[in-house]
C-alpha cells in the first residue's frame, strides 16, 4: 500500500530526505503518518532512520543541513537531531530503537534497531505507521501492528499489555487521542489503563505538566478533563484535587475571557498560560506535586486572593474610578481578566490603569510640600481626582 503525501511542500522535502539518505532507510512515522491517513494536514514531522549500528538519525540529520546550510541540533545519548528547513519546516530525526524500561515511569534506556521493532515499542497502533521515504519505496506504508485497521475502525490500542504502567503518561495521550479523534478506547486497552492508574504516581512532575499542558492545546478540553476526573486520575495526581463541578462553564467563560483580553490587552501585559491552571482548582499540595514554576504558583495565589476579595466585598456600579483603580491595582492582570466580565474591572483594564499621575512628588515638593506620608497622601488625592475625572 501507498499513501501519498497530500502537501506538495512537505512531500518535495521528504523526497529530499529519501535521496540524501541513499542506503540509510528513512521513514516518517506517529501523528504527521496518522493525520495523513486521516486525511488531514499535519506539519509535525518525525522521522527514523533505520541502524546499522551507528546513529543514522544524526548522520542523516547533518546531511540534510549541510545541504540546506542550516544549523543541527543533536542529542548524541538519544540518537535524535532537528533540523529546520529553510523555507519553514521543522523535522525530528530519531535512529530507529527498541526501548526497554529499566524501571517503569521513568525515561527509558535505549537499544538501537530496525523500523518494525521501533514501530511495536509506541503507544498505540494508530501511531505505530511508518512511510518510507527511500527513493526506491518512496511512500509505502509500513503497518505491522495493523494501525490502519484501527484507524478505520475509529479504535485507540495499545501494543502490549505493560504499555501504560511502564509509561503512565500514554494513560493521558489515550483519552487525548479518544476525544481529539471520537474514538473509542478499545476493551482490552481500557482494562489495562484503568489498572495502571494508580502508577501515575510514578511520573515527573515534569512529565505530568507537559501533559495537562498538552490537554490545554485540544479543542475539547472539557471532556479530556472531566474523564481524567471520573477516571481518578486527578486524585491519583494529587489526592486532594477536585476538578470543580461546573468546569465546563468556567472554561468556556475563560475562552470568551481570553478573546476578550485579545482584543483590548497589548500582548506583552498577560502571562496567558497561567489562566488554564487558575481553572482546574489544583490544590497547593498539586502545585507542589508538578513543581509548577513560583511566577505561576504566585498568579494562582493572587487569583484565590482575588476570589476571595470578590465574593466579600463585590465591585458595585457605585464606585468611583479611583476607588475601583485603588481595588484592583494590588491584583495581577491575569487573575483580573479570569474575573471578567465585570465593567468595573474592564474599565481598569483598558483605562484606568495605563493613566500616568499628572503630579509626581517633586511637583508637589516645588509647590511647597515636605516629604512624608502626608505627600504620599496628597499625592494620591491629586491622582484620584484625575482619576475621576474620567468616569
Ligand atoms: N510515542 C510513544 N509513547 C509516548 C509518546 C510518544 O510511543 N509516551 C510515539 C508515538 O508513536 C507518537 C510519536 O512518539 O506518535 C510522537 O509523539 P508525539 O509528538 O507526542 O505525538 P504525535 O503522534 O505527534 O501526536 P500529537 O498529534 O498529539 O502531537
């Protein structure tokens, strides 16, 4: 069987890569393979090359850049290089490799081999394709764990049983997967993620972050997460964590908070990854357990400081600009625009707070004023005034 690479662009580039390589074997594989055959587009290129022992995937990766005069970027250990085209397109070249998990839920040891054994080590069969790119193949599809028959059969399977306990992070990837495509986990498969849920535990931090991170990219983000919920798996993360009961409404509020903030905020004012974690309610003891960076866990802080501020004393129609400017200067952007809609706090965002004080206090100190807390008074009084007067 044969697939042809529907962009002209991408298949010019990997009919480059099938010639440079000569007798090295190179296929491209996993999602860009799957999308393909899926019929839609995909740019994320992965490609192996088959071992003869060496690092095909660097040697073939330096190839490419000296033809192309670009920079390589390669990691010796694992046997990986990028490359980037120069007229845009990002390749990963890998070596073709067996893995073994010498201890289950950490990075495992690698053995270099050929595509088939390379193809049996992934996650799920729908991954587990590969086109070759050798000129004498050009295209040929490679399908050893019958991926296509799942692909049509709209199935998500894993290749062996121990698949998900040697690495829980495939447990997040199958319900990625599931949602993103409305496919079915297949029977078998879902025993074995659900009995390797409790080797979550296992994980990174790191790795458990990249794949919340990952779930915030898809378009049903909702579904992704209340099931990782029902499933148990955000207990299993941090046995405090409770995914809020009307997730679906905050995240939806949350988009039309963001456009919002798209629309009337300069880029550089909104630290915009930090609104996705206010949303899930993850626990300090959470915040710990994925050793979120500080700036993130100080912009969580100040959003429950905020919630909290709000649920007592709400901003009301009353109140004068510079009783709202005073509010809600002490709170970071971020945990405001997760508060939209409110007037009050739009009228801050995009008025208020860009007003530059008309006085400062060396004006004051010319007109006769000592430095102290009555200075600062005064000068506050002065601003609020200008404040005010744009209400
Ligand atoms: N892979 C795997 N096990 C993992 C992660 C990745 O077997 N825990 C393999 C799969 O074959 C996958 C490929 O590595 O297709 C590339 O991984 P990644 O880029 O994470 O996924 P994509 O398949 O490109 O899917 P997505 O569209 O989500 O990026």
């Amino acid at each position: 069987m044969f697939c042809e690479i529907a962009n002209p662009f991408i298949r010019r580039i990997l009919q480059e890569v099938g010639l440079v390589a000569g007798s090295m074997r190179p296929y491209v594989v996993g999602g860009f393979v799957r999308d393909s055959l899926m019929g839609k587009e995909s740019q994320d290129l992965d490609v192996v090359v088959e071992s003869s022992g060496s690092h095909n995937g660097i040697t073939l990766a330096q190839k490419l850049a000296d033809k192309w005069q670009v920079d390589v970027k390669s990691h010796q250990d694992f046997g990986t290089a990028t490359v980037n085209h120069p007229e845009g397109l990002k390749i990963d070249f890998v070596t073709a490799r067996c893995e073994t998990y010498t201890q289950a839920g950490i990075l495992p040891t690698v053995k270099f081999s050929q595509i088939t054994d390379d193809l049996w080590r992934r996650d799920f069969s729908v991954n587990a394709i590969a086109i070759s790119l050798s000129s004498d193949q050009f295209e040929q599809v490679l399908d050893p764990t019958n991926g296509i028959a799942d692909l049509e059969g709209k199935r998500i399977r894993v290749l062996h049983a121990e698949s998900f306990s040697d690495d829980p992070t495939r447990i997040f990837r199958a319900l990625r997967y599931a949602v993103r495509f409305q496919f079915q986990i297949e029977t078998e498969t879902e025993k074995l993620m659900q009995s390797a849920i409790d080797r979550i535990g296992i994980l990174s931090d790191a790795r458990i972050r990249n794949e919340i991170e990952r779930i915030f990219q898809e378009a049903c983000v909702v579904e992704i997460m209340q099931w990782l919920s029902a499933l148990g798996i955000c207990q299993a993360i941090c046995s405090q964590w409770q995914l809020p009961s009307d997730f679906e409404s905050i995240w939806h509020n949350l988009q039309s908070h963001l456009e919002w903030a798209e629309r009337h905020l300069d880029n550089d004012v909104l630290n915009a990854e930090a609104l996705p974690w206010m949303a899930l309610n993850l626990p300090s003891t959470g915040q710990e357990r994925l050793s979120l960076p500080g700036r993130l866990r100080q912009k969580l802080v100040a959003h429950k400081e905020l919630a909290q501020r709000l649920l007592y004393e709400p901003l009301t129609p009353m109140m004068k600009p510079s009783q709202i400017y005073q509010f809600l200067k002490p709170h970071p952007i971020e945990a405001l625009v997760y508060h939209l809609p409110q007037p009050q706090i739009e009228q801050y965002l995009t008025q208020l707070r860009r007003i530059k004080p008309n006085k400062t206090g060396n004006d004051l100190i010319a007109d006769g004023w000592t430095a102290g807390p009555n200075l600062a008074q005064a000068l506050w009084e002065d601003f609020a005034r200008q404040l005010d007067k744009c209400g």
